[in-house]
C-alpha cells in the first residue's frame, strides 16, 4: 500500500512584511575613481548615472553588513528572530566557499536552528531569493523566511579597468517573508540564459590560485599577482537588459494580473540610469509610478540593489506601505527575476 504524503499546511499567500539596509559609511565620489582611469565625472554619470558610491571599510564585511541590514528588517516586520524558519543570503562575495555565511548569520541573529543557505544568482539574487521564500511560507516549512542581497563588490573591482571601475558599491539589503490572508508576491518570472556565461564574469577563477597554475595568473605592469576582478561586455549587457529585460518585466506584471498604469512604484535593479529610463520607456510606465534610480548615490550592489531602492523609497516617503511595485534584477549567469509585489 502506498502512503499518502499529508498535504502542506503552510499560509495560503505570503507577503512581504518588512525592509532594512546597510550602506557602508564611507562614500566614494567619481573623482576618487579618476585617480585609476582615464576618463571625467561627465562621462562617467552619462554612461551610468552614478555620482558617489559606498565602499566597505575593514569592519564592514558581509556578515556584519548582512546583520545590520536583517536585523532592521526583522525589526520592520514586527518580529522576533526565533520567528525566522529560513535564512536565504545572496551574494557572490563571500569567499569562503564553505560553509555558507547564512548559517553564521542565523546564528547570530539568535533564529534558533533556522535553515540557512547561500545563493550565486548574481543581481538577480533578490528575486531568487523572493521566489524562494514565498514556497517556503506558502508550503509551511517555514514561517518567516529572511532574505538577504550583500555585496562588497569593491573586494572585485579592477580600479584600472575603465569601462568597470566607476560602477559597483558595498552594501546589504534585506526583506522578512511571511503569511498572508491575500497574495502579496506575485508569481516569480525567473530564467537564465547561459550561452551568455562569458558577458559578465570574473577575470579568472579561484582553482588558477593553485600552486603550478602560475602562468594562469593576473598581474599588473609591476609583475603583481592581481586579485580576480569582475569583468563585463558593457554594449552586450546594455542591449541584453534593455530590449529582453522589459519583456520578462511585462511578462511579471501578466502573470500578476496588473497593468502598467496600475503599478505605483517600480524598483528594478540599480545597475545603471540609462538601462532604468528605457525600460520605464518600453513598458510605458505612466508619470504617476515612482522609479526607483538609487543607482545615482549607491553604484551597482548586486543583489543587494533591490532591497536597498526600496528601503530609500520607503523611508523617504516616495514610496508607502501598500503600493503595488514591480521588482526585476538581472546580471551575470545571464539570469534575471521579476514579480509584482505589495510593499510593506
């Protein structure tokens, strides 16, 4: 005789109960960054937006970024950390390939024996991440499940690379998911495109770091051995983001059921202005939605990017509990995910 599995008991819907961000305390300027490029503060905000980011000092490392930034999310949502059934942690700098930051994190947020894991979905991380917890609350095996983008992508930032040095900044963003009587996420549409591996990634992989492997080395013009850095085919990536990008986010707002003039705010990820302004021109977003452009003070975060526009927008107003948002992240895999949903 075959056993019947017991159907799952978790909510019937899942929301998003609460925000929180961390941004290091030190700002970077563009004129900090044209000390390593030959380049200006014109070109640098025309092609990208970007004025000032924020770097990492040395006490400032993902884990207590991360803490910083769930805690306040945590705080924002009403609850305790033994509440917390799910540590999800995106991030693609954290170096030590084992074990996951996330188990260090659920630790220390005193969660109890919360699942932690890590996930590499690069700035697409949050919406992983989002699509993750809502079947961990709508299934039962947890609660509350804390979701947490963190980068310090300054540890992999080649500063004398032009076409890359001026884009990414530090930081960690964070949301608590949890039960809803009503849907507050809406389906994820998710994807990747890996015959577009090589677009975005990381100069040379870590394994070239072993002994007898030397001529698989970086090195500067002194003969310095050079730390992997991030590299990019910006033109590839601009086109890629802004004619497939608006289509996975017209498919998000289908699957939800919501048309562009019924979005209040939109919060894709803050990689650079110009891809931001023409996706709200190819989705023709009415002057009523508020778009969220972070990208101007805090660079490219990664996955943290999300997060962290939608905590600024809530905190100074632009934006308010309840407001229908459409989120998207894309980047390195290729991989992207997109979903409406209800701000808390």
């Amino acid at each position: 005789m075959t056993a019947k599995i017991r159907p799952a008991k978790g909510s019937p819907h899942a929301r998003i109960h609460g925000v929180g961000g961390y941004r290091p305390t030190r700002v970077v300027p563009n004129e900090e960054i044209l000390k390593h490029i030959d380049s200006s503060d014109e070109w640098i905000r025309s092609r990208s937006g970007i004025a000032t980011r924020h770097w990492a000092g040395p006490e400032e490392t993902v884990a207590e970024m991360t803490l910083e930034a769930a805690g306040k999310a945590i705080a924002d949502a009403g609850i305790t950390p033994d509440q917390v059934g799910a540590v999800i942690i995106s991030t693609v700098s954290h170096f030590k390939q084992t074990p996951s930051i996330a188990t260090e994190i659920a630790h220390r947020l005193g969660t109890g024996k919360a699942a932690a894991f890590d996930i590499s979905a690069a700035c697409a991380g949050f919406g992983y991440g989002l699509g993750i917890a809502k079947g961990l609350v709508v299934d039962g095996s947890a609660e509350y499940a804390l979701v947490v983008g963190v980068e310090r992508l300054s540890d992999l930032t080649d500063l004398k690379d032009r076409s890359t040095a001026f884009l990414f900044g530090d930081g960690a963003g964070a949301a608590v998911i949890g039960p809803a009587d009503e849907p507050g996420i809406g389906p994820v549409v998710w994807g990747s495109e890996g015959d577009k591996a090589d677009v975005i990634t990381q100069t040379v992989p870590w394994d070239a770091f072993r002994v007898g492997d030397v001529n698989a080395l970086p090195v500067d013009d002194a003969g310095e051995l050079k730390f992997p850095a991030l590299r990019q085919e910006g033109q590839t990536v601009f086109r890629w983001a802004v004619f497939e990008m608006a289509k996975v986010a017209q498919q998000a707002l289908d699957a939800a059921g919501v048309a562009a003039e019924d979005l209040d705010v939109f919060v894709p990820h803050q990689a650079n202005m110009r891809i931001i302004d023409s996706m709200v021109k190819t989705l023709k977003l009415p002057e009523t939605v508020t778009v969220a452009r972070d990208v101007e003070t805090t660079g490219n975060t990664s996955a943290a990017s999300i997060p962290l526009a939608m905590e600024r927008l809530l905190a100074t107003g632009q934006a308010k509990s309840g407001d229908t948002a459409l989120v998207i992240g894309f980047g390195a895999g290729l991989v992207y995910a997109a979903a409406v949903v209800t701000l808390p």
